[in-house]
C-alpha cells in the first residue's frame, strides 16, 4: 500500500519592519508668518521703547507735590529700572523725590506709566492671568511660551494671577459694599424687565490644610510638614441671573439662554445674596416697584430665608429636586429599577407639571406602606411637598416662561467651579481660590476689559 503523500507547508514569511510615520516639510506660509515675526519683533520694541522715553522726557522737569503736606518735592536720584512687556525688556531713567517735611517719597513715571521695577507688567500681564484662568499654572506657562513667545515660570504667573485677582476681588467686595447702602445709586431702572430668573446653589472646594508657608532660617533645614488633616472643603455659592424673555428654543423641548451673568463667592449665604442683588443694580435689572425676581433654589432654607430681600417676588422649587424626593421613595417602596417605580414616579411629574401638587399630595396621604421605614418616608414626602406647595405651581411657571428647573446654575458650577477648581489632586489655599474665582468671573461674563482699569496691587 503507498504511503499518502505527504503536503508540504511554506515557510512563513519574515514580517516586514513597520516603518516610521512620513513628515511633511513645513508649510512656507508658517515660515514666512515666523520670519516677519523675528524681524518686526524687535522693531516693535523699540517703537515702544521709544514712546517711553517721549512719556520720561515729559515728566523730566515736573517737580510733583507730596501727596500728604502738599509742598514742592525735592529730588533725590536717577537710577535705570527694567520691566518685562509683551515685546520684551523695557528701560528708562527714573527719577525719585522725597518730601523734606513728611519724608514722603515717590516715582511718578512709574506711577504715571503704571509698572514697577523688575515685574511683569501692562497686557502681558493680563494675558498671563488669561491663560491661568483656564488652564493650570504649569500648562499655562507651556502656552506662554507657544503664544506670546514669553518663557515664564508657573510660579511667575501665580505671582500675576495673585496681584490682578486681589484687585478684581476688592473691585467686586466694594461693588457689594456699596450697593447694600440704600443711598447708593445703581444704573437707571426705566427699561427694567418685567421679571427676572435668580437661581443659586452650593458646591465644595477642596482647600489646602495647611495654613502657613515654611520658611528656612538661614542655612538651617526647612521644618518639617505639619500632619495632614483630611475632608478640608469650603462652600463655594454660585448664583446665575437671566432673563426669561432671552431663552430661546434650540431645538424641540430645548430651551438655551441668550445671555446671563454670573455670581459666585467663597463666602456665606448673607454673601452671595448681597452680591447678587449688586449686580442685578449694576445691569438696571431690579426695579422694586416693577420686576418680579424670580428666586430658583433646591429647597435649601438657607436660600428662601434671603428671598424676602426682594419685595416682588416668585419662589421656584426645581421641578428635578422634586422630582428626586418622589424617587427616594419609589425605589424603597417598588423596587430599585422596577417599572412600577417608573411609571408612578413618571404620573407624578405629569401631574406636578399641570399644577396638581394638592392632588399629588392627596393622593400620598391615601397610601398605607407596611412598614416603618416605608412609612416615614412617605411622611417626609409628603411633608416636603406640604412645605413647598406654595412653590410648586409649574403650570403658571411655564406659561409664564419662568423656567421649573435649576439646571442654569448647576451647569455654571461645572463652568466656574469644576473646570479649573477640581481638576485632579487640586488643593486651594482660601485666598488663591477667591483671587481667582474673581478673575474667572471677569472672563465668564464678558468683563475682562475691566482688568484694564485695576491696578496690579502689590501682595506682602
């Protein structure tokens, strides 16, 4: 019998080796766009330069007065200071006075310019602080350089951030401060809408626990790191303003809004409401015998007890806290998941949205749970919806196109809060946090001109 033929199998072929990604030569209009950078660069410095030594020359023979006696100032010296610009180092010879009487001194082409020696100073510091709105201190130091073409340290735009979020900071605290005297006059009410949507709310911010730098003494070794102490968190309140006639129908079922304006604080409940009302003055929103104020809370007592501050008003329950309440007992009563649980959650927003709260709630207080559990927490329901029933009629809110929901604030503390101020491992100490939560603010409402007219203060 002959063997079967046996069938042989080709080798495998070796694979060949992956090659490398292929680039393509730099596009002749990025290099051109360089070039002309590099060679006007300098040329714009020293334009500049130029116009700083123009102001200098002006102020040379001006013999400036002291600010405190009033008499003629007697100058000192003349010596070169430096500052670093968005086109580069600047220089110029300034001169020092001093008062013979109260010893008083002063630089008035600093003071007159606006800088200060060795710092960084005019737009490249607002740019800096720009950048660190958005991103962290070290990416924004990674842009400096890719943008502006300025190598800076993250420490360096800490520096910055820290000096102009101090005065937006102080900037916003006196706004308050002087629209809570009743002498005060805000912007004209004449075109005052008829009512306008306030809704405020609460998030946490984690917080450094340590509450004090370490500083070497000498050539002594740093001291070492206090314990850690966990859950540091502060409140961080936000409150949003709009008005209902600016929300607009994006698509069917989805409203957007037009434009608002943003309020936030590292402060109390007294605090946010203070502020709020300044800036519904400072936008001529408010006018006590014309607007309704709108007020849209989660039912939090901390924010009904300021709502009084407004004589027209109308209280809002959020139609989704509700609506939550409802769920924390279907779940315990039908079952996590269960259709049943759906579908008598769903009837009750079908009735709360027709205005049927009494209903909704006669309805409950015909139910018999069969246990304890399942019976006080159907009591807490219905006492929920007993307390806020006055709240609650969504009917006339939606005809009226004042909005049922919260979901304005909610999506302004993912905006102001959690896009910069919870990014992994973030640890604020109070003042850096509040320095630039105001800066943020400025940027999110459309206000960053303002920065313009701060001075930079100066931090010990």
């Amino acid at each position: 019998m002959a063997k079967p033929r046996q069938l042989r199998t080709p080798a495998a072929e070796p694979a060949a080796a992956p090659q490398r990604p292929a680039l393509e030569e730099v596009s002749q209009f990025i290099l051109l766009e360089r070039e002309v950078e590099l060679e006007y660069r300098p040329r714009m410095l020293e334009a500049l330069q130029g116009k700083v030594n123009a102001v200098a020359d002006s102020v040379r023979d001006q013999t400036p007065a002291c600010s405190q006696c009033g008499k003629p100032m007697k100058r000192q010296d003349t010596e070169s200071v430096s500052w670093t610009a968005r086109l580069g180092r600047l220089r110029a010879g300034v001169a020092r006075y001093r008062c013979p009487v109260c010893k008083n001194e002063c630089r008035p082409l600093l003071h007159l310019l606006g800088v200060e020696p060795g710092r960084v100073s005019g737009s490249l510091a607002r740019l800096l602080a720009l950048l660190a709105v958005v991103a962290p201190y070290t990416l924004a130091a990674q842009l400096a350089e890719l943008l502006l073409g300025v190598k800076i340290s993250p420490m360096g735009i800490w520096k910055v951030v820290q000096r102009l979020g101090e005065s937006a900071a102080r900037y916003s605290d006196a706004v308050s401060q002087y629209h809570a005297d009743s002498r005060s006059e805000g912007t004209p009410t004449q075109d005052a809408p008829a009512a306008v949507v306030l809704s405020v709310d609460a998030c946490f911010l984690g917080l450094q626990v340590r509450k004090r730098r370490r500083r070497g003494q000498g050539s002594e070794p740093l001291p070492p790191l206090p314990a850690v102490q966990e859950s540091q968190f502060r409140d961080v309140k936000t409150g949003v303003l709009l008005l209902p006639s600016e929300r607009v129908e994006t698509s069917p079922g989805r409203r957007s809004v037009v434009r608002r304006f943003l309020v936030s604080c590292l402060g109390d409940a007294d605090a946010i409401f203070a502020r709020l009302y300044a800036q519904l003055r400072e936008l001529g929103w408010v006018d006590s015998a014309k607007t309704v104020v709108v007020i849209v809370g989660d039912g939090a007592e901390w924010i009904w007890n300021r709502a009084s501050m407004f004589v027209r008003r109308c209280e809002i329950l959020d139609f989704w806290h509700a609506l939550e309440h409802a769920w924390d007992f279907a779940r315990l009563c039908y079952g996590e998941g269960s259709q049943q649980a759906d579908r008598w959650v769903h009837q009750i927003g079908q009735d709360l949205r027709a205005g049927k709260v009494q209903e909704v709630i006669a309805r409950l207080k015909r139910m018999r749970p069969k246990t304890p559990e399942l019976r006080e927490k159907l009591q807490a329901l219905i006492r929920y919806y007993n307390d806020n029933a006055g709240r609650m009629h969504y009917d006339e809110y939606l005809r009226l196109g004042y909005g049922i929901g919260s979901g304005a604030v909610e999506s302004a503390h993912k905006q102001v809060v959690h896009a910069r101020f919870r990014q992994a491992g973030m640890r604020w100490s109070e003042a850096g946090a509040r320095r630039l939560l105001a800066l943020r603010l400025l940027l999110l409402n459309d206000t960053w001109a303002l920065l313009d007219r701060l001075a930079m203060v100066s931090l010990a």
